[in-house]
C-alpha cells in the first residue's frame, strides 16, 4: 500500500472512530434523544451501508457508472452528463451519490426517476468497500474536485474504471492540494482520464502529478444546461411573489458576510436615480437572513422575507428590498432580473458562478475575488458581457448605467448568452469519455 495512505487512514480512522460516540453524547447531553436516534439513522448510509438502495445487477450488456457530486453545483454536472449518457447509452444503470443534503435533495429531485441515489459514503476503507460492493460500478468519475484516496483505490484494485470530470483544481485550493501532493498524486495516477474545465485547471493538476497524456481540457459542463434551464416558464412563480408592475428587479445573488454595506449602500444610491428599482437580495446562507433584514432597515430600505411572499400575498408596493430565506430561487430570479451582482466577490471567497445570469441574458457585475471561476469571469468580461466592480459606488454606476441604456443592457444580454452556448458541448464531451472507457473495457460493444 501506499505509505501516504497509510498515514491517511490513521488519521482519518480517529476521526471517522470518533464521529458516533461523540454526536451521540453531544445530543444526549442536550437532551435531543429523539434527534441523536435520528442522526445515527441518518449515519448509516454514510457508512456505506445503503438499506433502500437495491444491489446492483449484473446483467451483460448493460453498464454500471457511479457519478460523485458534492452539492447542488455538481449535482447539475452530474445532470448535465447524465442527460446526454442516457442519450448515448439508454440502458445505463445510473448512481449519483452526494456529500451534502442540499445535493443529496437536489439529486433526488432532478435524477431521482431515472437514476439511483444515495449519500457518499465516509472516506473510510469500510464504509467505500461497503458503498462500492452495493453500488458495483464498472465505471466511477469524480465530478470537478472530488479526489478520494481510498474510494480511488478500493475501485483500482478491483478494475473499476475512474475517471475524474469537469476537473477544477482552483488558486485557493491548489496550495492545499500541493501540501499533500504525494497523496494527491496517487489519487491522480489511478485516473484513467481527467478532463478539466480549463488549461489553467491542466497545468495545476499536471504539476500536482497527472501524468499529461491523460489530461485533457473539455470546458465547464455546469454551464451546459443553463440556456435550457433560462425559459419564461420557470420565472412565473416567482414573478406572481415579487408583483414587480413592471419595476426592474435588480439581483444580488449568493451573497456573504462582509458584503452588506457595498451592496445595500450601493441599492441606495442607485434608488435616487431610480425610485422604482426593487433589489432582490439572495445570501448565500438563508439562515443569515435576518441580518440582511436589518442591514436594509438600517438604511431606511423597506424590506420583506421571501418566506413570506405568495402570489396571494405579493410583496408590498412600498417594499424595495426582497430577502430571500430560501434554497433553489436563484436562478429563477435572475430571470426576472434587469442587471445582476455575484456576491462572495466583494470579500475574498472566490465568487459565484456568473453563467447562471449570463443564461437569462443579464448583464452581471462581480468584485475583485472571483478565483473560484476565474475562466467563466474572464470569458464574460473579454465578451463585453460583465464587469468588475470595486465598491458601492461602482456597484451603483454599474446598475443605474444598465437600468438607464437599454441598448447597451442588450448587448451585453446578448454577448452573455453567446457566452453561456459556447460551452453546450462540456456534457456531451464528458458522457462521450464514460462511453469510450466502457467500451475499452468490454462492458458495451
């Protein structure tokens, strides 16, 4: 075995041994027994031990992939690439595994029908042996930074094909990466192919130890589906809350802490040039709500909960701000949206993904940290379709220039969505490599 992995599973099998026993007796100690029996139920499928998941078949003829998301971001990877593998290979038995529960929810919700899921096990020899011979894929990918040391190993040994997909190796992460670059690098060398977003992605993963023949750069399937997921239809619902009468709706997408007094000041201003604009002001966080309400009330802004919106209750007529305490409503209201803001770039934590309003056609600002999709940023800006601000002051130009000139707002609308198409062929690319690899190995003919 490998020396680094051995190190890895000692300290990991402390951790992972500590997990149960130090919950259980957190929740007791609270007097949560009914909450602590809950999480150990909660605990075994972690564990790889997968009660409702049936036992894969082993029919000839019909092959068996394993995709790993994270959360929701990667959920619509594995969305992408699942809907052109099944175009590819109808018969394909299909397993999404997530590490969140925001994901795990949004796999069932999208995949759900069509595919099997379930929670990704622990990183731990038992719990990925016990998912894996449950699960018994001829092929597993990791989707953008999914890199599991002993996962990748328990599949190697057996012949499992892995393959790592929209692989993203980011700034801030690379450094983390380099740290423990001699378990990194055999996690890399048991990847049969690793298809990155970008060639800065290449070079990182390169120089972390993937051999450069089996590194190749396929674009971002995340942005596949966006121009498909940008129709009227999806808006309805949240144009029936927001009742905006024809006032621009102005968004402030995945906002963070740090970020409130650009983003409210810069609303303020932009207000006394345009009286009517209404901010749609979604954190990153939704539990962190309440602290924007009172940010907004601070400034003199009247401000509502999303929660408590409803097309029988709509948002009041003297409401200019809208907080949203919910999960999934993003994208939808960029729909609505006639200018945009990336939140988690005016304070320094890599951004948020700017194809998501560049879908819709809406010209979309972002600040200076924007490490975290730095290939999307600089496609947009080359475009003339976003821009980088510093600031409410800028923040407000930014706006009120959008708001004001209708024909500039267009062609960057338009700019943006040309953007967006040009990576329409990340997901057919990446459901192409599974089918090949299957093929090298047999499973189809």
């Amino acid at each position: 075995m490998d020396p680094s992995l051995i190190w890895y599973n000692l300290v990991l099998g402390v951790g992972v041994g500590l997990l149960p026993p130090v919950g259980l007796a957190a929740s007791l100690a609270r007097g949560a027994v009914g909450r602590a029996a809950r999480g150990l139920g909660d605990l075994w499928p972690r564990l790889g031990l997968y009660r409702g998941l049936a036992p894969a078949g082993r029919r000839r003829g019909v092959p068996r992939v394993w995709l790993q998301a994270v959360s929701v971001g990667e959920v619509m990877v594995a969305r992408a690439i699942a809907e052109e593998l099944w175009r590819l290979l109808p018969g394909v038995q299909l397993t999404v595994t997530a590490s969140t529960a925001a994901g795990l929810a949004r796999a069932r919700q999208d995949l759900g029908l069509r595919a099997a899921v379930a929670p990704f096990p622990l990183e731990a020899p038992w719990a990925v042996a016990a998912a894996a011979g449950r699960i018994r894929p001829h092929l597993y990918a990791s989707l953008e930074t999914e890199l599991w040391p002993n996962l990748t190993a328990w599949l190697h040994r057996r012949g499992v094909t892995c393959l790592l997909l929209n692989g993203r190796i980011s700034p801030r992460s690379f450094p983390r990466y380099r740290r423990v670059r001699p378990l990194v690098r055999g996690v890399l060398s048991r990847l049969e192919v690793l298809s990155m977003i970008g060639p800065a992605d290449a070079r990182r993963v390169v120089a972390l130890g993937a051999d450069p023949a089996r590194v190749r750069v396929d674009g971002n399937a995340k942005y596949a589906g966006l121009v498909e997921r940008a129709r009227p239809q999806y808006t309805r619902q949240a144009a029936a809350r927001l009742a905006l009468g024809g006032a621009p709706l102005v968004v402030a997408g995945s906002v963070r802490r740090g970020e409130e007094e650009p983003v409210v000041e810069g609303f303020v201003r932009l207000r006394r040039r345009h009286p009517s604009a209404v901010l749609a002001l979604v954190p990153r966080h939704p539990e962190r709500a309440g602290g924007w309400l009172a940010v907004c009330s601070r400034a003199g802004l009247a401000a509502q909960l999303w929660s408590r919106l409803s097309p029988q209750a709509p948002r009041r007529a003297g409401t200019a701000v809208v907080v949203v305490d919910a999960m999934g409503v993003l994208m939808p209201l960029y729909g609505l949206a006639r200018v945009a803001f990336l939140g988690a770039s005016l304070v320094p934590l890599g951004g948020q993904n700017p194809m998501e309003p560049a879908a819709w056609g809406v010209p979309v600002c972002w600040g200076r940290s924007m490490e975290d999709f730095a290939d999307a940023a600089a496609q947009l800006l080359e475009a003339g379709a976003g821009e980088q601000v510093s600031g409410a002051g800028e923040l407000a130009r930014f706006w009120g220039r959008m708001l004001a000139d209708s024909d500039e707002a267009r062609r960057r609308g338009r700019a943006a969505r040309a953007v967006v198409r040009g990576h329409s062929g990340a997901a057919r690319a990446a459901a192409e490599l599974i089918a090949a690899a299957l093929e090298r190995k047999g499973v189809i003919g």
